[in-house]
C-alpha cells in the first residue's frame, strides 16, 4: 500500500515540476493547468482508491472501505493542489493586470 502512495505522491509532484516548467517558459498559463489539475483530481482520487482495493488483504475480513477513504482524500488532496495553483494564477494575473498598469 505504501508504494501506490509513494507512486501518487511522485506523479503529483512530477506534475506540479512540469507546470511550473512550462510557465517558466511561457507556454502554460497557471489558472488552466489548475484547471487542468483539477479536472484530473477525480481520476487520481479514482485509480489510487481501485489501486488499493486491487491489493487489499480479503482475507483480514475487512470490507475495503478504507481504500475507498484513501482514494478519496487522495482526490480531495489532489483538487486542493489544482485550487491552489489556481488562485497562484489569479493573484498573478491580478497583480500584472491592475498593479503593472498603474505604474
């Protein structure tokens, strides 16, 4: 179960390089690669739940509901970066649309 969280954990973090990367570089504008990241939120949320459910321990006698949690707050952990992003983007374009044009 760790290394499908260590896997997300490394997606996410590779995702956040490349828009990061590709704003630098003037190609992606912030406010859609959060929109973009929050779209993606419920596909994350939804292979890492099945993920864990894949390898859950039948035999314990459980009924998996926690790899249903899991997946959930690893959606809900994903859509938070996405908003995140997003509202980096607002401010910025906030900041060089009002304060830039001022001076």
């Amino acid at each position: 179960m760790d290394i499908i969280f260590i896997l997300f954990m490394l997606v996410l973090i590779s995702l956040n390089i490349v828009i990061f990367i590709l704003f630098g570089k003037g190609k992606l504008n912030l406010m859609v690669s959060g929109i973009i990241m929050m779209i993606l939120a419920p596909v994350f949320g939804y292979l890492t739940g099945a993920s864990y459910l894949y390898f859950y321990d039948w035999s314990s006698g459980g009924t998996g509901e926690g790899a249903g949690y899991g997946g959930a707050f690893l959606g809900i952990f994903t859509l938070a970066n996405g908003g995140l992003i997003l509202v980096i983007g607002m401010i910025r374009w906030m900041i060089v649309t009002f304060i830039t044009k001022e001076n």
